[in-house]
C-alpha cells in the first residue's frame, strides 16, 4: 500500500467532495453533542471517545455490514484507556470537525479496546509489522469492507492524517485493484498455519544456551537488558531465576541481583504507593511512562517474593508486598476483582501526579531536611522530568527521613488531580494477581493476601463465568465483555494451582480440571496445540497461534506450565511432550522470546516433584519457606480427606505427619523433618 499511496497524487478536498461519499447523516457538531454508537459501551476507553465528532463503532455486526452495504473501507483504531499517546492523538486528531468530515462520509470507524479485544489486537498488530511498521498503540489500520488490512500506522499527527485519509480514499476508488493485492498478500502471509517443525527433544543444553544468550543482552551498567527503554520483563528474570535454582549456575546471581535493586531504586518504582510504572524511558530507570498496569505488578510481585526466599532477601519481600498492599488498597474493588490499570497522564498531563519539586519538599519538611530529603530522593532543582523530578531511592537515607516524612507526602500527592482508573476487570490478569497474592501468603503467612486471592477467585468464578460454563474476557461495573482468550483460561488456572497449594482445599482441583477441559475444547488442536481464540469466521485469516511471551507469559506456555503441575497432582493424562516435542525447534530458535516455554520445559528436563504433606504443619511452613519453582504441594488434613475423588493423592496417604517428595508416582522415603523435607527437594 506504501508503494501505491507514494505513487498516487494527494486528491484534493474539492475532488473528494465533488465525488465521492454519502452525506452525513449527523454532523460533527451533533456527534458530539449527542454522542456517537460508543455511549454505551462499558469500556472505559470506548467511554472516552464516546464524544467525539467522529462516528465511531465498537466492533459489532451493524459496523461491519454497514462496511460491506455501503462498500466502504474501515478505519481501525485500537488501544487502552491508559495508552497515553492514545490521549495524544484522541486530542490532536480525534477531536476535530476536518478530521471528522472525511472519516465519517468515507470510511466506517470502529474503535477496539485491546484490553477487551486482544484477540482483534493481535490479528492487526501482527498485520501491521509485517508492513514494516513499528507495532504500539494506539493503532491505526484502514481495511477493506471485507476486514483485509492495507495500510497502517501508530500515532499519525493531525496534518499527516488528513492527508493519509485523503489518499486512501482516492486509492481505494480509483486503484481498487492494486489494493485489494496487497490486502490479499498480507493476508496470506498472516493466515500461514503454525507449522509443526519436529526436532530433537529439548535438552539442558539447549536451555542452557537460551541462559548464555540472555546474560549476552544483559545491562552490565545498568541492570536489565539492552535497550533504550527499559521494560522489567518479570517472567525472563524469573525464567532465570528458576535455572539459577536448579543448577547453581554462578554467573546469574549477580545480573539478577543487580536488576531487582536497580529496579526497586529507580523510578520506575513509585516510592510512595508501592506499585511500579509500566517502563522506563532511559536506561537508568529514572523516567518512567507513568500507566501502571496491573499484569506488570502481579509478575514483579512474584519475581521479588522468590527472589527474597532465594537470596534471604528481606528487602525483596518488603518490595513483594508492598506491590501487594497496594494492588489490594488502590486497585482491588468491593467485589474482589482487580482493576486493570491507571492512565499514565492525570488530567491532561503525564505524571503530574508522580512528579515533585524541591520547593514542594521543602513545605512539608523544612528548609534543613527538605534539602536532605531531596538528595535522598534525587529531587533536583532543575528536575530530571519536565523540570520536575521523579522520584528515586538511591542515595542513602542515614537518618530515615523518607520514613519519617512519607506520610505527609501521601498526603500532599493525595490533593493532586489523580490518575484515572481503568476499572475494567481483566480474567487473565486477576489469575496473575491471584497468584501472586497466593504465593504471598504462603511465603509470609499474612492473612489478607490470601483474603485478597479468595476474593478474586470467587469474583471470576461467579461473574465472569457464562451459562455454558465458559468465560468472558473481561468486565466492567458488571457488564461482561468479550470471549475469553486462551490466557484467560491459562492464568486463571495457574491462579487457582498457587490458590490450591496455599489452602489445600480440593474445591480449586476440581475447578482447575474445569478450566482445562473448556480450554481444550476451545482452543486445542491436534497439530497446532492452542489457539489464542475461539474461531471468529468473520475474520478473513486462519487461527492464530501465539507462541511467544509478550509484557505477559505465552499463553500457550502457561496452559503447559498448568497441565504440568494439575498432571503432577492428580495424575491426569497430559500431551506436555508431544507439543514440547512439536515446537522444539521452534523454541530453540526463539530463544528468550519464548522464556516461559523453557521455564515449563524446566519442569521436564529436570526433576519435578509433586509433595504431599499429611497433616504436619511444621513441614508445610519449611516447604512454603522454601518456594521452590521444581516442586507442587498438596496439603492433606485426614480428618477432611474425601477418598476416590483424586486417586492419584489416595495413593500416598499412608501414614499421618508425613511429607512425601515424589516423581512420576514414584516417591522418596517419607520425610518427617524438615531438614529432610528440604534435602528431597534439593534432589537428594
């Protein structure tokens, strides 16, 4: 489409006008006043566009017939209530009556939250790499009536779209053809089959090889991995983690280590309210793009917990639960359910609400501590973000002044214009926060974490389940929204498998095993393994397999890490190593883009243990002390045991206060202390 667009004039408005195009039913100036087909969407980021002069769709049946009816092409734009560059071009193009004039006579508008619709998401973004386009959001793609993508882009300034929309209505009219080519070959490279390309099983080596690559991109200086932006990227260090746990190998404490302190100092980390930004801009995580998302804090929360049980780091786990304490007082709601994200910007400016000033210090502590506050908290004149500064731990605080005056910084940002909130409830990303909220428990014995994960769970499970027994993706103030996607499925099992280890209640076994036969019914395929989505006919492309880990784990490889441990408990039959065996190569090629693969091969590379433990809480402590990554854990109270529901636990119940460390069914001698608890899963 590029080739063509560059080779056609720029159609001027007057031919535009003269020739093509219906009149408008409603002007701008009635969209906005009224509202366009978005008012009643329960999406937040729908909500905010609601009011725009352009006539916007959701994505439904009556936008896309119309497309089809009236033979016009569609202007496709996605993103999330967060995005702020989504903001910036809502302002700077959404809002203006030209702008307007052009989409609403020529094209069909259809507005997507990728949050609720990241099977839609997917599809496009992977349409708009292929055009040798840098992927984000929000996204902007013109198709055809027949939903084929021709052209796309990111955020397009004002000018530059006008004429981008000016040319494709031109092309499209009078170079039918010619697109409609380019559409098809874009097509046909999306809707290739996910080949199966069988090869050597995976090996230590190779899992090996994927560890050597990773510290090769590892930021010597600055802890993390190369880049220019700095995502933390929780589930490859935990991946990392994990294989430092199983093999001791020395070169990894040290990047590991590094990353988590670098991370927890710098300002990516908000130091007043616990939770961590989305990225940082530089490479010193200073600067951060200021949404906060609730899939990041989960998977951090996790990293530091184990990293604290690990390293016998105190400090690691006062960061876990301080992501936690704020995931359940900011972002948690009365229902149980986990809030999506906060907006990078507050009002109309970004990170208004995270920045200070030296003078601001100064008012709440003085003119002598002020000072020592701000070189603690790297509070310059000058500032380091728009001439105010963001907030950072890494000078020494000899005399706890943070501690001392953190409160009335609380108190201070509170009267600031806040952050919006996204109160969309995600199923895949509450399945996070209830792992994370799980393992807390187990690892801490606090009661409200476990609370917090039960709370969750029950809020899934009543509300976001359907009549059939499947789910939805997602909901807001109770109104569902979208299919679920395979991760939704994943998560949330794994969720309920760390739910099930902190209660021992086998009600989360039964659910689970649920959960997994509806993810095989719907997603399963004998050749490519799983889909990302149920299958949507209206879409001119194949399934879509997903393999590789995103901001998120693979879903794909979090239903294997799943059907791995649910295998491991209840001797359920699993197809782990045959798609293990499917994508081998695929895996060894990929490399760290797909971590969470090779953490779930871990689990068949190397020993993995199902523990049960009978009525002896000494050893279920030692275990949840412990944390292992290679090991789960059944707790069995005798007294509440229901025999014949899962044999494959019935099996090992021969005797109370004993803790078994088996393997394939096969268990070591019983383990009554925890001293040799702790040896058996070492391996000995």
């Amino acid at each position: 489409m590029k080739s063509i667009l560059n080779k056609t004039l720029i159609m001027t408005v007057i031919f535009v006008l003269l020739n093509y195009g219906e009149s408008m039913t409603k002007t701008p100036e009635q969209i906005r006043t009224s509202g366009n087909h978005l008012v009643a969407e329960p999406s937040l980021y729908l909500k905010q566009h609601a009011y725009n002069p352009v006539d916007w769709y959701p994505w439904c049946d009556e936008a896309l017939n119309r497309a089809k009816t009236e033979d016009k092409p569609i202007f496709l734009s996605i993103g999330y209530s967060s995005c702020h560059w989504c903001h910036v071009m809502e302002h700077e193009v959404f809002e203006h009556d030209d702008v307007a004039e052009i989409l609403n006579r020529y094209f069909i508008c259809i507005k997507v939250d990728r949050e609720e619709r990241p099977d839609i998401d997917a599809i496009y973004m992977e349409a708009l790499v292929s055009m040798k386009q840098s992927g984000g959001w929000p996204m902007s793609m013109f198709l055809t009536p027949d939903l084929k993508p021709f052209y796309g882009a990111t955020y397009i300034p004002h000018d530059q779209f006008i004429s981008l929309s000016e040319q494709v209505v031109e092309v499209f009219h009078s170079r039918r053809s010619d697109l409609e080519s380019d559409a098809s070959g874009i097509i046909k490279r999306l809707s290739r089959a996910a080949s199966v390309e069988k090869g050597a099983p995976v090996t230590d080596q190779d899992i090996n090889a994927v560890v050597t690559g990773a510290l090769r991109s590892y930021d010597a200086k600055w802890g993390g991995f190369q880049s220019r932006n700095k995502f933390p990227t929780p589930l490859r260090w935990q991946f990392l983690l994990h294989y430092f746990r199983q093999t001791g190998d020395t070169r990894l404490e040290k990047p590991i280590r590094h990353t988590l302190d670098i991370m927890n100092s710098g300002g990516i980390h908000d130091h007043l309210g616990g939770g961590f930004h989305r990225y940082a801009t530089d490479e010193q995580w200073i600067v951060p793009h200021f949404e906060i998302m609730l899939y990041d804090n989960t998977q951090l929360a996790m990293l530091y917990l184990e990293s604290a049980a690990v390293f016998n780091e105190p400090a690691y786990e006062k960061v876990a639960t301080g992501i936690l304490d704020f995931l359940i007082s900011d972002m948690q709601s009365s229902d149980g359910g986990f809030y999506a994200s906060f907006d990078a910007d507050s009002g109309d400016e970004e990170g208004s609400f995270q920045v200070w000033t030296l003078d601001e210090l100064i008012k709440i502590a003085g003119t002598v501590d002020g000072y020592k506050l701000a070189a603690v908290l790297g509070v310059e004149a000058n500032g380091n973000f728009e001439g105010k500064s963001v907030l950072t731990r890494r000078v020494p605080d000899y005399y706890r002044l943070f501690d001392k005056y953190r409160q009335q910084m609380l108190e201070a940002r509170s009267l600031r214009t806040p952050p919006g909130l996204d109160g969309k409830v995600v199923t895949a990303w509450n399945g996070l926060a209830i792992s994370a909220l799980a393992k807390s428990y187990a690892q801490t014995g606090i009661p409200k974490y476990l609370d917090a994960a039960i709370e969750a769970s029950n809020y899934l499970w009543n509300n976001h389940q359907l009549n059939d027994g499947t789910f939805c993706r997602a909901s807001t103030d109770g109104v569902k929204a979208g299919a679920g996607i395979l991760d939704d499925y994943s998560f949330l099992a794994c969720g309920l498998i760390d739910l099930y280890e902190a209660t021992g209640d086998v009600e989360y076994l039964e659910k689970i095993e649920k959960l997994l036969s509806n993810a095989d019914r719907l997603f399963a395929d004998d050749t490519a393994g799983y889909f990302l989505a149920v299958d949507q006919p209206e879409l001119p492309f194949a399934r879509r397999v997903e393999f590789n880990d995103s901001v998120e784990p693979s879903g794909f490889a979090s239903m294997l890490q799943a059907k791995i441990k649910y295998s491991a408990l209840t001797g359920a039959a699993t197809d782990v190593e045959t798609i293990f065996e499917n994508y081998s190569k695929k895996m060894k090629n990929n490399g760290m883009e797909m971590a969470w693969w090779f953490d779930a091969a871990m689990k068949i590379v190397y020993p993995f243990y199902d523990v049960v433990i009978v009525d002896n809480p000494e050893l279920v402590e030692t275990y949840r002390k412990f944390a292992p990554a290679n090991a789960v854990l059944a707790i069995i109270d005798l007294s509440k045991w229901e025999t014949g529901k899962f044999t494959a636990l019935d099996s090992k119940l021969s005797g109370s206060g004993l803790g078994y460390v088996c393997q394939f069914g096969t268990c070591k001698k019983p383990a009554t202390t925890s001293e040799e608890l702790i040896s058996q899963l070492n391996g000995n």
